[in-house]
C-alpha cells in the first residue's frame, strides 16, 4: 500500500477493484440468475451464459473509456462537465433511484433466502435490520476496508465454489444437455435478456469507484478487471452447467434457489453430506459485499448530487429508507418474477449502457477530457479527522478544504 | 402501534447523534439533507408497521418501462415450452 492509504483509507488496489467487481457478480446473480436463465434457454442455458462474456466485457470498454477521459472523477461528477449542471443533476436522480431500488432489492433477496432456507420461522424484517446494521457499518469504515474484506471473501467464495464443483463431478449426466441447439441459437439468445440487466447493467457501479483506485495502480486496472471478466463468464458457465448436468432442467428451473439445491446433491460416500450451509455462507458473504457497494454508491452519488462534502451522515438515513423499501419491493412471487426478470432488465440497460454509452458519445464529440482532482470524501473526511484533534469545528472544515489530504 | 411508538424513538436518538456529530457551520447542509432522508426513512417504516399503502418506485419503474419489457418477454415465451 502507498504511505498515505492508511491515513486517507481511499485508495485500493486495480486487483482489490477486480475482486470487488467479482463479488458483486456472484452476489445474488450466482445463485439467483441461473434459474431464470435455465427456465428460457433450457439445456442451452450455459451457452447463453458463454455468451453473455462479450457483452460483459463491451460494456466495461464503455465505463473504461469514460474512465480513461476523466480519470479522478466518478461518473456523476462527469457527468455535470458533458451535459451541464441542470441536465445532469437530473440524470443523477435516475441513478440515485436506480441504486437505492436495487440496494432494497438485494436486501430482499437475502431475507427471502434466509427465510425459505435457514431461518424459516425469524421474521422478515428482523433478518433485513441485523443485515443492514452490519451493512451500515461496513459502508461507513470506507472503501479500503470493504476492499480488503472482499479479498478475503474472494478467496474462500472460490475455494467452496471450486470444492464443490469438485464434490459433483461424477455426478454429471451428460444427457441432461441432449439435444444440443435444439431450438437453433434463438433460444440462448433469447436466454441473455434477463442477464442483460441483472447482474450486467448493474455493473455500473464501478465507475463510481475508479476515481479511488491508487494512481500508480491504474495502468493495471484495464488488465485486472478484463481478467475478472473472463472468471465471472467462467464460474457463470461452470455453476450452470452442473445445474443442468446435476440436476437437469426441470429441477433447476423450478428451484428459487439453484446453487444451494445443487449442493444437498453432494454426498461422498455418506461422509462428506449436508455441505448446503457452505454455499449459504459463501453466498451470504458475496451478497453482503453487493449490499454494501451498492449502498456505498448510492450514499456518495446522493452526496456528489446533492454537493455534500462527506457522504458518511447520509449512511444511516439511507439504511432507514433501503429497509422498509425492500419489505415492499415485492408484493408476492409473481410480482417479483415479472420485476426481476422482465421490467428490472429495461430500467437497468437504461442505467448501465445507454446513458453511459451516450455520456461517452458527447465526450468523443465534444473532445472533452479532465484530469482534475475529484472531489473524494474519503480524503477530505480524513483530513477533516486527521486535523480536527487540534482544531476546533469550523477551522477544521476550512482548512480540511484548502489542504485535501494527498493521494 | 408500539413498533411505530418504538421506530419513532429510534430515529429521534439517530436525529440527535447526526445532529450532534455534524454540528459545525460547514456541516449543516450534510446535517439539513441526512435529518430529510432520515425523515423519509421513518415515515416509510412507520406507514409499513401501521400497513398502510405505500409508494412503490417499483411501481413506477413498472409503468415506465412495461411497455418496452412486455413485447420482448412475449417474444422471449413464444416456443418456449419444452419439446
């Protein structure tokens, strides 16, 4: 780590950004997105999963891109240089709204596996307040401390990924995939639609986060995060193909659950059985990291929008707002089937190609770069902390603003 | 009715520590807008202890956005049944 990491707590690493990346993709699309996936393309489902890797990775040239134009600025701060300060204001607001539902949403899942898997009887919103005051917490620590835990969750997610792939592979039934293409290419194309906006669109996180990669890091973060697309379309097509070679198409479309069902399949030699909890912890650790990231995001957006010098007063309020949204996100099954994999995929392309892709159309057109200085709360808190020891309160924000602590 | 009574006391005591904890001039405006959210926050828990019917954004993203979605997952279902 540079001298000041510790100090500033904002920077990471390009590897750190990769692996967070990762998480937030095997979050709650692991375990969720391969039944949707299964139910279109059927068999087929692994292909669609195969090819969803080249879109993944065009949409990251795109956050790339913008990231090369305007290296320290996120892309609500970018945005108010392309399209003005009124235009873009409004814009912000769609992406406050679009991470604040998707925050309410990943709560939602979280509750509805816990509660249909491992606490049946707990109430709802008991299972959404102790998550989200651990949420809550980690988002206010900073992004080198979420970073740092995602290293360490990164290793033992693939770890029990890797041991259970393992674990089912004499159980793989390779007639599960007959007949192959039955139904031509159409069917796992048809299969990327729900892909497309969960877990891809959401990906648009990230360019709020590559103002804080460490500067001499950056010439390693386009290698590192193309490395990290290449394994999330590897494990997507691995997990799918065992669903579907484990445990066949029917059974995998109808679980809600797929990747823990899969695991009650393991059994060696009556030892090794009842490995479900291993993934229900993996994947509770993985959809953690999501949460948090995306609370982490939509409390710095809230701020940049709102001119905020620090976004950590915001944290708790939002965690007031995200918890009984998630409670009502969803009235029952089939309003939640028809959100997620049908209306979620439009707002979310919306969000996480479209404007994107036109904020990088203006700025090729209109030739415009930036290499300022962000405005990284991260920094200025710290330096607010750092000099606050000796200062009183207004003197301490004064200077705080005209001395940024360096990066 | 006590779980309203309860969620209004524990915003109160949030209110206080973030208007304590941002109690500088500078900090108002981080103050003003995180007592507005917290506000909306409350009001959201108190309407879902008390059941009442509350805005849904998913609602509104719905009725935005249905109207692109249903053509293509009509699409996406025509011949989908297992042959």
């Amino acid at each position: 780590m540079s001298k000041n990491a510790g100090i500033n707590n904002a920077e990471i690493t390009s590897g750190q950004c990769a692996k967070l990346y990762i998480l937030f993709a095997l979050g709650s699309s692991a375990l969720i997105l391969p039944t949707v996936v299964i139910e279109i393309a059927k068999q087929d489902a692994w292909l669609t999963m195969l090819l969803a890797g080249p879109i993944n990775y065009l949409v990251l040239m795109i956050y790339l891109a913008l990231a090369d134009r305007f290296p320290n600025l996120s892309l609500v701060q970018y945005m108010e240089k392309l399209i003005g300060k009124w235009a873009a204001k409004a814009l912000m607001l769609t992406y406050v709204l679009f991470f604040l539902v998707n925050s309410a949403l990943v709560l939602r899942n979280i509750s509805d596996f816990l509660g249909l898997s491992v606490l049946p009887i707990t109430p709802t919103w008991f299972i959404d307040a102790i998550f989200m005051l651990v949420v809550i917490y980690g988002v206010c620590l900073g992004i080198e401390t979420m970073a740092r835990t995602g290293e360490i969750l990164y290793f033992w997610s693939t770890f029990v990924i890797f041991i259970i792939l393992i674990a089912l592979l004499y159980q793989l039934d390779y007639k599960n995939f007959e007949p192959l293409l039955y139904n031509g290419i159409l069917r796992p194309i048809k299969g990327l639609y729900p892909i497309l906006g969960f877990p891809i669109g959401e990906f648009v996180f990230i360019t709020m986060i590559f103002p804080l990669v460490r500067k001499t890091d950056r010439k390693k973060l386009r290698k590192s995060l193309k490395l990290a697309t290449v394994m999330i379309t590897a494990y997507s097509v691995l997990l799918t193909l065992f669903l579907i070679g484990v445990m066949g198409v029917d059974e995998s479309s109808r679980s809600p659950f797929a990747v823990y069902d899969l695991a009650k399949n393991i059994n060696i030699e009556e030892i090794l059985v009842r490995v479900e909890i291993l993934v229900a912890m993996i994947w509770i650790g993985t959809i953690f990291m999501k949460l948090v990231l995306c609370v982490y995001v939509l409390s710095v957006s809230t701020a940049q929008l709102l001119g905020l010098s620090n976004y950590r007063p915001l944290v708790v309020p939002f965690g007031f707002v995200v918890l009984p949204l998630s409670l009502i996100i969803y009235r029952n099954i089939a309003h939640a089937r028809v959100f997620s994999a049908g209306v979620w995929t439009v707002y979310s392309v919306f969000q996480g190609y479209v404007l994107p892709l036109l904020l990088l159309i203006i700025a090729v057109i209109m030739k415009k770069r930036d290499n300022s200085e962000g405005n990284s709360f991260e920094n200025r808190y710290q330096a607010n902390e750092s000099i606050g020891d000796n200062k009183s309160g207004d003197e301490t924000d004064s200077i705080a603003t005209k001395e940024p602590a360096p990066t | 009715m006590l779980a309203s009574i309860l969620i209004v006391l524990l915003a109160m005591v949030v209110g206080i520590l973030i208007w304590k904890h941002n109690g500088t001039k500078r900090r108002f405006r981080e103050r003003k807008w995180a007592i507005f959210i917290l506000l909306i926050g409350t009001v959201y828990m108190v309407g879902q202890a008390l059941r009442f019917p509350l805005p849904n954004p998913a609602d509104w993203i719905m009725a935005v956005c249905s109207p692109i979605s249903n053509p293509i997952i009509s699409w996406i279902k025509e011949g989908s049944v297992q042959k």
